[in-house]
C-alpha cells in the first residue's frame, strides 16, 4: 500500500475489543490488503488498525466477521517474524447461508478446496483457500 493509499483509507481506530475469548491472529504478506479481502469475501467489518509503516506494514488489524475477532498483522522477519508458510488449521465460518456465503468468497478470490456437500454428519460443509494461503471452512447444521 503506497503511503497515499493509506492517507485516503478512512480513519480507524488503533484498538478496539475483542468479540470472543479465543481470537485468530494471523500473519499474512499485506495485512491491510487481507483486512479488505476479508471484507469482500466473507463480510468482515475492519474495527480497528495500527497505521501502516514506510513498507506499507501494519502491525495490527482487527476484524469482527461472523460475530467473532480475527486479527492480523504483516511478517515482520527484520523483528524476529520471518515469513512462513499457513498450515495445519483452519479457520471455521458456522453459517445459516453456506451457499451464498461460500459463493460469495469464491467471486472475491477464494478457491474452492472442498465444495459445498451435504456430510456424513448431516450438516453441510465446504472449504476454501483464500488469497494468503489462509484455509477456510464453512458449516451450516442440519
């Protein structure tokens, strides 16, 4: 993000609390290009975030989507936060909407990974990547 971009974006607050007790921070390359993805994709309102620096880093995000936080920030490998690769989870999306929601994510840019079936316990469930190389899944019950 070139430093215009950043003066033009509306201001944000640098903090805000958190809607659960277990939040997901996740690092990603372009924090604030992730916040606004996540946006497009799955509806995610941005309620706080740290201005960026001169690489166009921030070191915080947060997002409420689907009535929880999620919080991001950039690699920082000069700081002792190199760059890796996501792996070894997932991030669950418990919807009343699976179809809409999921094709929702897939017009922003996600890939579909699993679509969109009816599963052996009975509810149904999809998985998508998004962009970042961030796993999603989507669950709506039975």
């Amino acid at each position: 993000m070139s430093s215009s971009e950043a003066q033009a974006a509306p201001t944000v607050p640098a903090m805000a609390a958190p809607k659960c007790g277990l939040v997901a921070y996740l690092q990603v390359d372009g924090a604030i290009a992730a916040a606004r993805f996540y946006e497009k994709a799955f509806g995610a309102e941005i309620a706080a975030m740290h201005a960026p620096d001169e690489q166009g880093r921030t070191m915080h995000v947060h997002l409420y989507i689907n009535g929880a936080s999620l919080m991001l920030a950039d690699f920082y490998p000069d700081h002792g936060q190199p760059k890796v690769p996501h792996q070894g989870f997932s991030l669950a999306l418990m919807v009343t909407d699976i179809e809409k929601r999921f094709q929702r994510a897939v017009d922003a840019g996600c890939t579909a990974t699993l679509p969109v079936q009816k599963m052996f316990w009975g509810d149904l469930y999809g998985q998508l990547k998004d962009p970042y190389g961030v796993d999603w899944a989507m669950n709506q019950g039975a």
